[in-house]
C-alpha cells in the first residue's frame, strides 16, 4: 500500500490530499482540506505558515511519496510569483522529509483523472469523487484539486 500526498500550491489557500492504493488496486481518501492563510499577514508569515501546517500534516500521515502541481502559466504575474513562492515552501519542506516528490501541470492531472486535457473542473470533481468512491466532491476546489494531483501520481506510478 502506497500513501501519496498531492499538493495544489497557493499562498492564500494551499490544498491538499493523502490518497492510499491498496494492494486490490482500490484508491482510497485518507485525508484532504487546505492549508488557509489570511492576507492581512505578511508574505513571509504567509510562507511560514504553510510550511509548519504542511510539516504538522506529514509528520501524521508519513506520506512515502508527493506529487505537486507545476505553475505553468500565470495570468496575473504577482498571483504567479505568489504561487511559485508557496510552491518553493512546499517543495522545501518535501525535501527536508525525504519524500520523493513529482510534478504534474494541469493538462496531465486532467487527461489522467478524467481522460481528456480540455477537462472543466467540475468534470474533474466527479472522476475524483468517483474514483475515490466519496459520497460526494470534496471541498474546498483546492482540496478536490490537491486530491486529483494525488490521483495522477499514483496512476501514472502504477503504470
């Protein structure tokens, strides 16, 4: 059994999702929610936040390996430089736990989860509460994304 933790980067909001594959070939949801931050705390406080939340987080899960999505296009460069600097803090705290970690971008999370890279995210929701076998999508967005994100690692190691 594989524990993997998928992480959707943000400063104000950074999701994630602990999936388990079982030996059947079963995913399963151990854990997901968000990792919040107000914006009236400054940039660095945001930082540290996220990453003593995320340490707290795989400290109690021991996740054996991480999958974090890849920024790839920013229509707002400050929101990019955010999100690359959240995306910094979480690979760092991933480094210094020893977990393996990869990268996917949204194109490769949707045509892994839903088969198809033009994929809407409610479309993406569903394959996660589906294949997860929730009773219905998880929440926050940011959760649901951190589990997809989870989802492609595990699918795409398997094969």
């Amino acid at each position: 059994m594989t524990l993997a933790l998928g992480i959707d980067p943000g400063t104000a909001t950074t999701g994630y999702g602990f999936v388990r594959l079982m030996p059947d070939g079963e995913l399963s949801a151990v854990a997901f929610g968000i990792i919040s931050t107000s914006k009236d705390d400054s940039a660095s406080t945001r930082l540290e936040i996220i990453f003593d939340e995320l340490n707290k987080l795989i400290k109690k899960y021991k996740p054996e390996t991480a999958a974090v999505e890849k920024l790839f296009f920013a229509r707002n460069v400050t929101t990019g430089i955010a999100v690359g600097q959240a995306r910094g803090v979480v690979l760092l705290s991933l480094q210094k736990a020893d977990i393996e970690t990869f990268e996917y971008t949204p194109l490769e999370v949707k045509q892994a989860v839903v088969g198809y890279g033009g994929a809407d995210k409610k479309q993406v929701q569903e394959m996660v509460r589906t294949l997860l076998q929730l009773d219905k999508i998880p929440k926050p967005d940011d959760a649901a994304d951190a589990l997809a994100i989870a989802i492609t690692h595990l699918n795409t190691k398997r094969y």
